[in-house]
C-alpha cells in the first residue's frame, strides 16, 4: 500500500515518478534531486522494492510506492509478473513521465509506458553493469538479450535516454542501441558542495579509504592485494567503507572480507550514513573500479579536497584528470594501484594540491545546481514545458 503524504492533489500538477530497482538507490542518489522537482511544481512518486529506507522515503515527504522486482533472478514467470506489477502501478497513478533508473526498471518500465501510452519516459544508463563487465556464459547470454530489448525498446517516441559518462553513450550508439537524438549526456548525480567541503588532512597515520558497495568489480580485491604492497614501503591504514550487496551477482561474501581483516590486509568500517565524516578521516580516497557510470563516491571525495586514485575506465576517468586530481592506474593491477597509492604517500604537497584542484573541478562540473538544471531541461522538454 502506498504511503500518503500532504501535498496538492496529483490533478493539479504534471505527475512523475522516479523507479528504482532499490530503496537504497532512490534515498542516497536521487533523494535531493526529487526534492528539486518537488521546488520546480512536480508531483513526484518513488517506486521501488520495499526495504530499510522506504520509510526514511515516505519521512522526508514523499509518495513512496512499493514494487516487488527481484534483482537477481531470471525465472520468466517471475519477471513477467514483476512487470505486471508495474504495469499496474503505472495504470493507476497515472503519470505524466516516468523516469527508470538501473536494468530491469528501464527495461520493464519502458514497456509498460509504452504499452499505456505514458506521455514522457526518461530512461538512466547508470553504468553498464555486471552484464557488460562479466563474460560468463550466462552474463554473454543475457548481454544478448538486454542489447536486442534496448534497441527495440529506445526505437519508441516521447522516450530519452541519459548516459553519465561519453564512453556508455558512444557504447550504445555504435551498438545502434538508441539514436544520438534520444541521448543526452549528464555526468552524475551531482553533490551538494556546501554539504562536502575541504578540510585538513587527520593528524597521525594517512588512511586510504575505498568507500564502495563491497562488488569484485568495484576492485576491491585489487586493494586488498595492493595493501599487501602497500604496507611494504609505507605505515598507513587501508579502509573498506560500505556493505555488501547480496543481490549484485559480484557480491563479495563478508567471511572473505573478515578473513581480510584478520590477517590485517585492511580495515572494515562497515556501511556509514555520514560520508562527510567518512573523506574528512581520509587522507587519499581510491576506487580501482572495473566501470562506472559516474561514481558519487568521486565527485564527493572531488568536493571534500582528497586525492584520489583510480582505474582508467568508463566513468572514473570522466572524474579524475591524471596527475591533475588524482592518478589514473591500469585496472585490475594491484602493483599499479599500488605504486598509485604510494606516490601520493609520500608526497603531501602533491596531495594537496590534487585536493584543491579536486574541489575546483566538483564545485564546475558537479555540483547539484549544474546537475539538476542538466536533468530539468530534459524533463521539461518531455513534459511539453518549453
């Protein structure tokens, strides 16, 4: 059952709804821009499987609707009625667009507005995925699938598609996955740079933070390794920030991660709600990612003034500029992770002035207002506002 909350009657605005494979998502990366919308005169309701934060949604004065979808499963029937159930939602609360975020939201939710006649359906690229990234059988089979949906499925009016990062544009249009005039590109979610600011680096022993869900493709294990060398020329903490996520297919078990910090390779401080706290402990933030869309974790550790090393991929060189912000290293080479890391160890002029220039990019090219402003033209454009 939906949650009410006290806001003019749906009637009398234009009505869109946000949908995400996750409660989790929509709260941390979509939370202020909802807010945003709710400033610009929009009714806005959040979809999404029920979870930790579906009431943390509906507190902050939101209409939240619950969707039950399975992230990891492939059972026809199963996804078939999990579209049935957007279907549903869709035809009875009636929007005037509906923006879908991550896979099966996009896929499913672009069906169901087409099929309704929906008047405006936005459609975010978050990052290709573990579809694109893994080369199992089973993730070349449904890489195939998902490829001929999209191309179908974009080939629709009234339809936009936004990509955070050149590489996933260029990736889809080469495809023939969706035209260059449906696409737009918006690198990110933005951050609230008056929230994130720049403080001094923490006294005594540098702390190396990667704040992440804990995925193999997020390199994690690459640290791990690099902490091992690390450790060789360097006395500094190594820290995984964050939890888990069992229903990513890459998910890595917490017993690893506990075997990891038993033997002292790194440190494990959980999942933090603060993440300002989170870079101002921090001396250098990295993320030897395997791909992103456009990490938030970047453009915060951009905002707060940290150094950051990085893989050279899809979306985490679209935030750091090598040898300017940040240092760009091979992917999945925990000797250059490593050699990464300690450069910017044991030397602190060059991490301060990476810092600076760090926060100089967030505050151009990241910040909430140029996001935002980015996502409303393309919504008003849908929304038949211009």
């Amino acid at each position: 059952m939906a949650i009410p909350y006290n806001a003019p009657p749906y009637l009398e605005m234009k009505k869109v709804l946000l949908v995400a494979n996750t409660d989790w998502y929509l709260y941390n990366f979509r939370l202020s821009f909802a807010q945003y919308l709710q400033g610009k005169g929009l009714s806005i309701g959040l979809v999404s499987p029920p979870g930790k934060y579906a009431q943390e949604l509906a507190s902050a004065g939101f209409h939240w609707i619950p969707w039950t979808v399975d992230r990891r499963s492939i059972a026809v029937w199963a996804e078939f009625f999990a579209w049935l159930k957007l279907v549903a939602i869709y035809r009875r609360e009636k929007p005037d667009l509906v923006h879908h975020f991550t896979v099966k939201p996009v896929l499913y939710g672009s069906i169901a507005t087409s099929l309704l006649h929906v008047p405006g359906t936005i459609n975010s690229i978050t990052g290709l995925g573990y579809l694109f990234l893994q080369n199992s059988k089973t993730a070349r089979f449904l890489r195939m699938m998902t490829k001929m949906a999209y191309r179908r499925i974009f080939s629709r009016q009234g339809l936009a598609v936004i990509f955070e990062n050149e590489s996933d544009r260029s990736f889809f249009l080469n495809e023939a996955l969706v035209s260059a005039e449906k696409s737009f590109l918006i690198q990110g979610v933005g951050v609230d740079t008056d929230y994130f600011l720049p403080t001094p680096e923490p006294d005594g022993q540098p702390a190396v933070v990667l704040p992440a869900r804990l995925l193999w493709d997020k390199g994690v294990g690459v640290l791990v390794e690099a902490a091992r060398l690390i450790r060789q020329r360097c006395d500094a903490r190594i820290a995984l920030v964050g939890e888990p996520d069992p229903g990513n297919p890459v998910s890595i078990d917490p017993e690893i991660i506990q075997r990891w910090v038993q033997e002292g390779s790194v440190e494990w401080w959980g999942w933090k709600s603060d993440m300002r706290q989170v870079y101002q402990d921090s001396t250098i933030v990295t993320l030897p990612s395997m791909g992103e869309g456009l990490p938030t974790a970047l453009i915060e550790a951009c905002a707060s003034g940290r150094p950051i090393v990085t893989t050279d991929v899809p979306g985490c060189r679209d935030v750091v500029i090598d040898g300017v912000n940040g240092i760009l290293v091979r992917p999945n080479d925990p000797e250059a992770l490593a050699q990464g890391i300690i450069t910017l160890l044991e030397n602190p002029d060059l991490r301060t002035k990476m810092g600076k220039m760090g926060r100089e990019i967030a505050l151009k090219r990241f910040g909430n207002a140029t996001i935002f402003e980015q996502n409303w033209q393309v919504y008003a454009k849908h929304l038949k506002l211009q």
